[in-house]
C-alpha cells in the first residue's frame, strides 16, 4: 500500500498546511457620515512590522477615537496627521474616494467596494495609478499593468506601500529564505517530481522523467493536479 503523499494532503488544504492567524486586521476605518460629508482627522501613534507580511503597518487614532492598522505609505512618520474624507488634501497617506482623486496619482489599498476596507495593491512597494474617471467608474491601472474598472466612490491611499526594494536585498543563505517561507506556511525546499520515487509524486521513477503525459484534468484531485492543467495543445510548436 502507497504512503500518503504529502503533495496530496498540501494540495487538499486543511489547518495543518494553512499559515497560522497572527497578529492584527489591516482595515481602513468604518465608512462613516464624517467621511462622506467632510474630513476625519487622524494621527500616526505607531508603525508596526509583522511576522508574515511584507509592508509596514501603521496605527491610526482619529479624533472620534477609533483606532485602526492600515498599510503604511512610503515617508510616513509616527506623529503626522491624516486626513480621510472627500475633503481632504491630496497629501502622503491621506485616504479619499476615487471620485475625489486627480488623475494620475499614485494610489494603494484600493477598496473593491465602497466601505470593505481595502482590497488591491498592498504589498510592499507596490502603487496603482488612476488613469481616467467617469460619472460611476474609476479606471486604475494596477501593478500587474491591467486595467481594472472601480466603484468611484471605493477609498484609497495617496502615495506608494512603504517598503519599496524589499526583492534587491539577498537571502545570502537558505536558513532565511526557510524562515520567510514558513511564516507565510509555503512549502520550501522543493524537490522535483520526476526526482522522486513512484510512491511519492505522480511523475516518480523512470529514470528522471515523466513518462507519460503532463496533462492532467482540470477536475483532478489535489496532489494529482501536477504538470500541464487543462493544457489546450501539447508537443513542440511547429515552427
């Protein structure tokens, strides 16, 4: 009888495999009337870096004392004011509605709808740019070059997520990239398949190569969705 591949139980997902809950929410603070209507002031108390993520927090207490974590902008400092609301000034770290932002500003922690607390462009380094405006959609474009279609009434932060080159800087050694990836509950070292032996990874055996089709279903269960998924075409393009 074959062992349980661990592959096969990664792939199902349980708690085991998952990373584990720490620290605090990263969320803007509830859509209120001040907001809507005017301006909420708030002041930087804290900047926070976790295990698991990696941007900087910042700690936001306004003046109708609430207090919120939020994805820290690039030259943010413990002591600044910022400002949330349709009125407020288009500064470093200050939130508004994309119908209040000028075209081709920088922007991060876009909200996907009005009030979820933000949803795009939140790692580290990372901003969006808002290219064009209509009476109900706000087109950005995100990092990744696509453009994305928003509510124009969604929040997000002037400026860019602090922590840009965070990529440049070496692991140097194996040690530290082990520990990134444990903290984010990613699997590391990872051996090849066809390295393997048949009883541990579907393309085990036969001399270091698959031996048979990389294709595999679409509906294939987890562990034994490896190689090609749901692949259109197989073989060498003809030239």
């Amino acid at each position: 009888m074959g062992s349980r591949l661990k592959h096969q139980r990664r792939g199902k997902g349980t708690s085991t495999f998952r990373a584990k809950a720490r620290g605090v929410k990263s969320s803007y603070v509830s859509y209120g009337n001040e907001q809507k209507e005017d301006v909420l002031a708030g002041q930087v108390v804290e900047l926070v870096k976790e295990t698991g993520r990696n941007n900087v927090l910042s700690g936001i207490l306004f003046e109708n004392s609430a207090f919120e974590y939020v994805v820290a902008p690039e030259g943010l400092i413990v002591g600044q004011e910022v400002l949330y609301g349709k009125n407020a000034g288009i500064g470093i770290g200050n939130v508004l509605p994309l119908s209040n932002i000028p075209e081709g500003c920088p922007i991060f922690n876009i909200e996907k709808t009005p009030g979820d607390g933000g949803k795009f462009v939140k790692g580290s380094g990372g901003y969006a740019l808002l290219v064009s405006k209509d009476s109900k959609r706000a087109y950005v474009k995100l990092p990744s070059g696509k453009s994305k279609p928003i509510n124009s009434r969604s929040r997000a932060t002037v400026g860019c997520v602090a922590g840009g080159g965070r990529p440049e800087k070496p692991f140097v050694k194996a040690g530290n990239k082990w520990r990134k990836m444990k903290a984010k509950s990613r699997p590391y070292p990872i051996n090849r398949g066809v390295a393997m032996n048949p009883n541990a990874h579907p393309f085990g055996g036969s001399q270091h190569h698959a031996g048979k089709s990389k294709s595999t279903s679409r509906h294939a269960h987890p562990g034994r969705k490896v190689g090609n998924i749901a692949s259109r075409r197989t073989g060498r393009r003809k030239k």
